[in-house]
C-alpha cells in the first residue's frame, strides 16, 4: 500500500524536486499568514485583504499565458530558477520593510504584484515540467504527491507562522520565506532533465493561439477548465477571510488564525494522500463534481457556526474536498494534455484555476465589507452547489472520465 501510495519518488528527480518544493512552500504559507495578519493590522478592512489577494493572482490572468509558450519554448528549468529568485528578492524587501518600521500596505500590494508576476512564468513551467520526471503511469501519483506537499507546508507554515509571529514578529517570517527559495533553487540545478527545443519554433503569437485553439476544440478539456474556474472564483474566499473569523467571530488573534489555516491543510494533506493512493481510476470526473458540490454544503456550514470545534471538524472536510477536486481535474487535464502543448494547455487551465482566485477575492472582499464575510460565504457556497448538481446531471464527458 505504502509503495502504491508513494510510486512517484522512486523517479529521483521528483523526488529532489518535491523536498526543495515542500520547504519553499512552507516558507510561502508563513508569508501568507504574516502578511495577512499585517494586512489587517495595517488597514482593518476586509477589502484590503481582498485586494492583496487580487493583485497577487492578477498576472495570472495578464502574463501566465505567455508563461505556457515561454514553458513550450525555452528550458522549463531555468524559467522557474529565474521565477524563484524573483520571488526571494520580494521576500527580503518585505521583511527589510517591516523590520525598519517603513511598510505601507501600498509597498505590501506592489510587491503581491511582483511576485505574482514571477509565479506567471514559474507556474506553467513548473507544471510542464512534472511529466519529464516520472513515467506516464505514475503521473497521477506524482500530481497527488506535489498537492501533499504544497498541503502539508499549508499545515506546518500557519503553526511556524503563529509561533515566529508571536516570539520575533513578522520580520523573521519573511526572511525564513526568503531563505526557503534557495532550497529550491539548489534542487532544481540539480536536476538531470534535459530540455529540447522544439524543431521548428513558430512565432509566439502563433503558439499562443494554436494552445487556445486545442483547448476550445477538445470539449473535455473546455469543461475542465470551467469547473476549476468556478471552484477557486467561489470556494477560495474561505481561506482570505480566515483572520476575519478568527478576529471578529471568535474573538482571537493570530495563533487563532494560524490553527484555523492549519485544519484546513490538514484535510488537504489526508485527502492527497487518498488520491495518491487511488492513483488513476474510473470516476476521476464524477468524484470530483459530488465533491464540488460537498465544498459548497461545507462553506455554508462554516460561515452559520459559532462553535470552535465545530468550525474546526468543518475546515479540516472543507480541505479535503477542496484538494480531491484539484487533484482529479488536474490528473485529468495532464493526461489529455499532448506534450508538445503540454505548457500552453497548463497555462490556460491555471489561468482559470488560479485566476478565479483575485476575481473571487476582490469581488468577496467588496461584497464582505458591505454585508460581512459569512453572508458572502453562504452565497458563494449555494452558488458553488448549483454548479456542481449542473454538470452532474448536463456533463456526461466529466461524468464518466
């Protein structure tokens, strides 16, 4: 069972890659916590934290495009090295900012932005690079294992986040961040995949419309990429207005927040692990809609409790569902995907995937500050059912993927 559930790491290079991933994704999740929490300090308002959300995710919606010709056409390893020390550089300004007593949340917004700019190239590289590191057949296995450790740092960097947030203050989460892209680095120079340039390189603009193309001609490919737009434009609020319930439903501060963070990744981690396990089997695209439609009954949940416990048991399914959705769409967009478009393919679905995130923040952070975070919850999760119990009963290419 344990040599099913961990296939993919018997392929050396992803192996090396997924430790020097695990550790830049936990230094990740402690900047995200910190730099909310700072956020809300800084401003008070839900709109703000919305706002940073949003201009972290918009140049996935501006650049990751190109960043799928870019992952097509140029080395897959040096675009993401590049896109890693981007993303240092931000960190250390960060955490130089804050440790000088000079952080304004104009300052905080801009380097979002950046750093989002960076994850535009970085993401489609990085998602194209994953099937020249283990054989086809354990591809899934390798999908499910990269989610376990973004989830698993989303479990250990919200507990490091609330105890270095408590005893240093947010200066030092944002150099540890800084410090945990090198790890990645080392590891991705050391990687033994060649790349090879593709014969004939036509125009950009001309690989840029052949991606586009393939994908609305191959009807699957278009329902897939709906359904993961659907689920990060309505489902991720959840996770921005975490520090809003901690704080104003609870009535804590950020140990609160960080724990809160923690139950959610926590289901993450099990229900990647479940997946890892599965690896590929029929009914991928029918367990990803009931557990679509699942996520949505949870937020509801959620947003209507005021017991601790329960709001804690909720978050922890909440994660779980949320991961099994991304996993088996995401298998299944990889699986379809040719190799030769395989970047551009990725591109456009993390467009969709990644971009609902700032539009879903932006628009529930506006609508949170007019008539509060658990009411846009509520809404969201009705909306997120509906869609779900829509494909289920009009899909029948999802249904029986």
């Amino acid at each position: 069972m344990l040599n099913r559930m961990l296939a993919a790491f018997t392929y050396r290079d992803f192996r090396v890659l997924w430790i020097g991933s695990c550790t830049s994704s936990i230094g990740t999740w402690m900047q995200n916590v910190a730099e909310n929490w700072l956020v809300l300090s800084l401003t008070g308002s839900a709109f703000y934290l919305g706002l940073d959300a949003f201009l972290q995710q918009l140049p996935i919606i501006l650049f990751m495009l190109i960043g799928g010709v870019f992952a097509d056409r140029f080395d897959r390893k040096r675009t993401l090295i590049v896109s890693q020390y981007i993303q240092m550089t931000c960190a250390f300004t960060l955490a130089g900012l804050v440790f000088s007593g000079h952080v304004h949340v104009w300052q905080i917004l801009c380097l979002s932005f950046i750093t989002g700019s960076a994850q535009a190239f970085g993401g489609p590289a990085s998602q194209a690079l994953i099937p020249s590191l283990v054989d086809k057949k354990a591809l899934p296995n390798a999908i499910a294992l990269n989610s376990i450790q973004f989830n698993l740092a989303r479990v250990v960097g919200p507990l490091l986040a609330g105890v270095t947030l408590a005893a240093f203050g947010m200066s030092l989460c944002f150099s540890l961040n800084g410090l945990s892209f090198l790890v990645v680095i080392v590891a991705l120079m050391s990687l033994r995949v060649q790349h090879i340039p593709p014969l004939a390189p036509k125009r950009m603009r001309d690989e840029l419309i052949g991606g586009l193309s393939y994908v609305r001609n191959t009807k699957t490919l278009m329902e897939l990429t709906i359904l993961a737009a659907v689920l990060t434009l309505l489902a991720f609020s959840t996770l921005t207005f975490l520090p809003l319930f901690a704080k104003e439903v609870f009535h804590q501060d950020v140990r609160l927040y960080s724990r809160l963070m923690a139950f959610s990744a926590a289901g993450s981690v099990i229900g990647a692990l479940v997946i890892a396990w599965k690896g590929r089997y029929k009914g991928m695209g029918l367990t990803s809609l009931i557990m679509q439609g699942l996520s949505g009954i949870l937020m509801i949940g959620f947003a209507s409790s005021r017991v601790l416990w329960l709001s804690e048991i909720l978050l922890f399914v909440f994660g779980l569902s949320l991961i099994t959705v991304f996993s088996t769409v995401t298998s299944l967009v990889q699986l379809i995907a040719p190799d030769e478009l395989r970047g551009r393919v990725m591109s456009i679905y993390m467009v969709a995937f990644r971009g609902g995130i700032p539009v879903g923040a932006l628009a529930s952070g506006y609508a949170a500050s007019k008539i509060g975070a658990p009411a846009v919850m509520m809404f969201n999760g009705v909306l997120l059912i509906i869609v779900a119990a829509y494909f289920l009963i009009r899909s029948k290419l999802v249904r029986e993927l």
